[in-house]
C-alpha cells in the first residue's frame, strides 16, 4: 500500500457561523491543497470535514498518517472512541445522541478502508503545514463570506 500524508484543520468564524477546511496531501513528493466553505457549521464539524475531504482524494487503500490540531478528531481514534461510537450505534456512553454522528460514519467508514493513523499537532504554533491549513479553511471562509 502507498502511503500518504494528510494535515487537516477546520475554521469557523462564530461557532456556528461560517466555517472553512483545509487540507494538504503529500505523496512521493507530490503536493494537492484542498479547501473550502460551508455557511452554517461548527469548528468541529470543518475540523471532521477537513479529514473526509482529504481521505476522499485517496484512489486505492493507502498508509494515511494524519496531522490535526484538533484533540476532538485525533483522540477519537486514538482513544478508540470512534469503535465505541460505533458498537453503540453512534450513540456516546450515556446512550445520548453522538454530534456529529452524520460525519463520525464516514470517518469510520474511511478507518475501514484505509490504514489511518493520527497525530496531535499544536495548533497556530510553527508546524508549516498546519499552518498552511488554517490559512486555507481561513481564506475559504474569506472568500465564502466576500460571495454572499
């Protein structure tokens, strides 16, 4: 299998309110930045959306090292509350309704597919790629907002 590397992050301007994503795929020394904008969200929701988007780029079933700031995406994997979620019918311990169930599935479905494997990394800090996602979700909700 190829493997690949994927650096999310997710931006919302009041939350809810605007929000953007963006992504950056590495692989064999090539380079693909993807973003966008959605008008109604949550930082969570484009901080899951990041990762959606950049798993949908993948043609085949990759290694994919993932990189995000967000402790909400990584520690779900990390932790395996993503398997608990989903043995509980995307419903949390408590039996309460999962948020964000709708994007959880797809991450699980994308965990079935490929080999994923997450890393916290610091938020706004000096991580260069990080840093290249949160200027992309930030511009697309720029630009979303300068369409209305």
């Amino acid at each position: 299998m190829k493997k690949v590397i994927l650096y999310t992050d997710g931006a919302c301007s009041g939350n809810p309110g605007v929000g953007g994503w963006g992504a950056v795929l590495m692989y064999n020394g090539h380079e693909k930045r993807i973003s966008a904008a959605e008008p109604n969200t949550t930082n969570n929701r484009m901080e899951l959306t990041a990762v959606i988007e950049g798993l949908k780029c993948l043609k085949q079933s990759c290694f994919v090292d993932v990189y995000s700031d967000s402790a909400y995406t990584v520690n779900a994997f990390v932790k395996g509350w993503l398997y608990d979620w989903a043995c509980l019918g995307w419903r949390k311990a408590d039996k309460s309704p999962l948020l964000n169930a709708d994007l959880w599935e797809q991450l699980y479905y994308f965990s079935q597919v490929h080999k994923l494997t997450f890393f916290k990394v610091k938020g706004h800090a000096d991580n260069e790629y990080n840093n290249i996602c949160d200027k992309l979700a930030t511009d697309a909700i720029k630009n979303f907002k300068t369409q209305l």
